[in-house]
C-alpha cells in the first residue's frame, strides 16, 4: 500500500472531487478501534491523498462521539505525514465574516469527555503544545486561501467546545473577553493527537455564523450551519488542491519529532501490550 502524504479530515463534500483518481475505500483496524469510516484514498494532482469522514458519510456522530484516536492512529498507519482539517466554526470577532476562512494559531480547550491522549496504561509521555498548529503548513494555508479569492485571515485563536449543544450568550461574551476569534467543535483532541502521531496538523475554519454574541443576531440555527457549509463546499476543495500543489517537504519540520523527548517511562518498564498498541508511534524511540 502506499504511503498517503496527505490526509484530509472534514465532511462529505471534502472528498467528493472529480479530480481524485484510483480511488478506493480503506477500513483501517486500530487498537483505539474503528475510525469515523472507512477511508478513501486517490491520487490528487499526482499526490497520494486519503479523505477521512469525521462525523462518518451521512453525518451520524455527534463531536463528543468521534473516535479521534482512532482517526488519527489509521491516518498514521496509511503513511500520512499532513492533516488539513477543515471545520466549521463561529466568529466571535466582527471583522470575521461567515464564509471568510480563519487558519488558527491557538487553540483553548473546553471539551471535558474525549480522551485526548493516545498514553497511559504504562507508557507516560508529555509532548510540547505550545504552538498546537504546524508551523509549516500555516503559513501555505494561509497563501492557498488568499490566492484562491477568499478572504483569509492567518492567526486566530480558536475555542473548541464540548457540544453538541451551541453557546449561551453568557459563554460567546466570556470567550470573546478572553480574545478568541472562532468557536467551534473539533479541533480538539484532533491537533493534540496529531502532535503525538507526529503529523504535521493546520485546521481550516470555515465561518459559518457569527455565534450569539451579537444583540442583533439570531440564535444558532443549523439551518445556516449547512447553508454555508454547502457554499464553502467548493471554496474548501480549490484550497486543498492549491495546497497539495506547493505541499513542502515537512521532513525537517518539529512536529515530525514531537515525541523525541516526550517519553518518560523507562523502556524496561513498558508493558509488551502497550508496546504492541503504540508501537506504531514509538518503536522509533524505545529500543530494548
């Protein structure tokens, strides 16, 4: 099988392209077990690319219910050296209009029931997060979204929320004070897995509404949610071509060796069924 140097995490309309060839379906087993769906992989302008449905093909999971680890851990095994994740949010800033793209350059944790870690059960590791998105891809996504005529705004912090409920007016207010740009719901575990993985991770935020911060704005409605989503569609699919066009060679970049120094158990003391659930991401460091 080939080693897929992308990998793309969104919704349907991601993967629905005209362009894709030698396109299959992968179902990937994983010790964290079954991803969202199976994958779909192709070839995209000459490069190796696999798509993976995040709420699953036909929307049937709620944020909390996506099994990230799993996710992340089959994109890791096909080869997938990148993720762009494409995600809907709302603004909390004015000046970032539904239907802009946001590239994010922060990110706060308020989700409280995914596991965000692929340690534990015998092997300790604590990877560096303060720079939560790749350095190197951030600033592609930034120039794939203005080349392509959206308006694009690099940096940003963005929010992730638990869900599946949307904001009170209280919490909008609260996260603006805080200097947040966008809110939404599944960034997070996905960029703090990644970094584990040692994939390089950008996220794509799509803004679909202005949250309900605004005295003038009415509620959240998923009614709006998928009318820009479904105009965004075609705006996310010209952004990944133009990326995988000028897609740098991330080999030297340090996301590609986050666990380097993150693990801290002693080899000796790592049980063989942890070595044989991780050793996808950690046989490199942990030499008997």
């Amino acid at each position: 099988m080939a080693d897929f140097r992308v990998g793309f995490i969104g919704g349907s309309g991601l993967y629905d392209m005209d362009r894709i060839e030698d396109r299959s379906e992968v179902y990937v087993e994983t010790p964290f077990g079954d991803p969202s769906d199976a994958i779909i992989t192709g070839t995209l302008d000459g490069i190796d690319v696999a798509f993976l449905p995040r709420h699953g093909r036909g929307h049937k999971l709620l944020p909390t219910e996506i099994p990230v680890r799993a996710n992340i851990y089959a994109l890791k095994s096909l080869g997938v050296q990148s993720i762009v994740s494409i995600s809907a949010v709302g603004s909390l800033k004015e000046h970032l209009k539904p239907l802009d793209v946001v590239v994010p350059d922060q990110i706060i944790d308020r989700t409280r029931a995914r596991p965000s870690t692929f340690f534990g059960d015998g092997v300790a590791a604590h990877v560096g997060f303060a720079d939560p998105f790749c350095p190197t891809l951030r600033p592609l996504a930034v120039k794939s979204g203005i080349a392509e005529g959206t308006d694009t705004h690099a940096g940003g912090i963005y929010v992730v929320m638990e869900g599946p409920q949307f904001s009170t007016r209280a919490e909008s207010t609260l996260y603006r004070n805080w200097g947040a740009s966008v809110i939404g719901m599944t960034a997070l575990p996905e960029a703090k897995l990644a970094r584990e993985a040692e994939i390089c991770y950008v996220t794509l935020a799509f803004v679909t509404d202005y949250d309900v911060w605004r005295e003038s704005e009415d509620e959240v409605s998923v009614e709006l949610i998928v009318q820009n989503l479904l105009a965004n569609v075609s705006t996310g699919q010209r952004i990944i071509r133009r990326m995988i066009a000028e897609m740098p060679n991330l080999a030297g970049c340090s996301c590609r060796s986050a666990l380097e120094s993150a693990i801290i158990t002693n080899p000796d003391a790592i049980p063989d069924a942890a070595r044989e659930r991780l050793g996808l991401l950690i046989d490199k460091y942990v030499k008997d």
